[in-house]
C-alpha cells in the first residue's frame, strides 16, 4: 500500500474540486472532507472504497471526464492511506487538516462534521464505543465540536467559543490513534476494555470539557474598569475582544 501523502498542490486540486461540485451537492470543504475520510478509514465495520468515494466525491456525472475522475479518486485514496500511516506512525504523526478562522484559532468544526458525516456510512457499528464509558469520553471532542449547536450551547460569546473550540481541537491528534485501535479491535471482535488508553489523554479532555463548560463570570459594565486589571474601562479592554 502506497502511503506517500498527498502533495500540497493535490490537496488544492482536490479543494477546488469540491468548491466547483453542482450545488446539487452539499458544500464539502477540503476540511470537512479529510474528517469524512479518516471516519471512512477507522469504521468498526468495513466500508468498501467505492462507497466512501461515491458518497465523498459524488457520482459520475460530477467529473469533467474520466481522467479527472482517476485523478480526484487517487488523490481521495492517497489521502485515506496516508491517515492510517500516520495512525501506525510509532510515535503517531497523524494531523488532521485543518481551516482557520480570521483570528488564527483552527477550526476543527468543520473537520469533525465531516467525521460524523463518514461515520453515518456505517452508524450501528459505531454504538459499542459510544456506549463504552471510556471510548465516549474519547469521543467527546469529536461529538462536541462536530455538532453546530453544542459549543454555542456551551460557550454563547464569540471570542471565547473559539478559543474553547480551538483548544479542544488540539485533543484530536492524540484521540485518532486511540481511536484506531479501538475500532481496529471491534472489527477483529476484541474486547474494548482491552485496549489501552492513556489516562492523560482522558484528564486532558474531562478537564477541557469541564473548562468549556464552567459558567461564565459575571460580566463587567462597559463602562466599569475592567477586571483584567489594565486600568481601562472594560468596553475598550476584554470587552472588545468579547464583542
């Protein structure tokens, strides 16, 4: 199995092919798509190529010709291969790709959508880890982030939602190989209480969960000085940046 990864410029072809799709198509951002096929390559139950890519990419009809279908195809393909690579990457170097917002904060959002996306081909398969008590913590930021009205549930103000959805974008990393090898182990019929999870990763995202969760303070007066300290009227101050 070839797991050369895509190049930068193949990883734009296959973004403008998504951008340029029918808008009989739902919008599929280059992001969003690399979640479906990570969520593709890890189903518990197997999930033939032909399907995943005729869901992601879209029939036939939507290529210019035959040529172009080969090429988005292979790159939808080198893609898959190159994230479990990663994922048996001793030590794992998987990144899942990412946009960002105007404020630099990585929008795993997006990327997680896509996940859920790719693990509706096959959602049954899926309710053994979700019921386990240590594979649903695992799959905490992926759930929160993925669903649209979660975050702003728990974090209304702009500002600091990104940030909260910033920092439990930076658990995904470390989730996907943990991930793997869990689903990995229900595809062999393995016991999932067998497969080892490190409790620093579990602290890491309870104690983020808890932190996106925690009530907000009470908020200062515009007009009030700030309680950052600064001397300047809150307004002016981490009332802008709440804004």
């Amino acid at each position: 199995m070839d797991t050369t990864p895509p190049t930068e410029a193949e990883l734009n072809r296959l973004d403008d092919f998504f951008v340029r799709r029918p808008a009989t198509y739902d919008d599929m951002p280059l992001s969003c798509a690399d979640g479906f096929i990570a969520a593709a390559a890890l189903s518990p139950e197997f999930v033939a190529p032909k399907e995943w890519m005729a869901t992601l990419l879209g029939d036939d009809a939507v290529f210019a010709d035959k040529f172009e279908a080969s090429e988005i195809t292979g790159i939808a393909w080198k893609r898959h291969n190159a994230i479990l690579a990663a994922l048996h990457a001793n030590p794992p170097t998987f990144q899942p790709l990412l946009d960002r917002d105007e404020d630099g904060w990585p929008l795993g959002e997006i990327w997680c959508e896509g996940f859920l996306m790719g693990m509706g081909l096959r959602v049954e398969s899926w309710s053994p880890l979700l019921d386990h008590p240590q594979g649903s913590a695992l799959m905490l930021p992926i759930l929160a982030l993925g669903d649209p009205e979660v975050m702003a549930e728990i974090e209304p103000r702009k500002a600091k939602r990104a940030r909260e959805a910033g920092r439990m974008t930076a658990l995904i990393a470390g989730v996907l190989p943990v991930l793997e090898r869990m689903t990995h182990a229900m595809r062999d019929g393995g016991n999932l209480n067998d497969v080892a999870i490190p409790t620093s990763l579990l602290d890491a995202i309870a104690g983020q969960a808890a932190a996106a969760s925690k009530p907000a303070a009470p908020q200062a007066g515009r007009n009030d000085p700030c309680p950052c300290g600064s001397g300047q009227k809150y307004k002016r101050c981490c009332g802008a940046a709440a804004a």
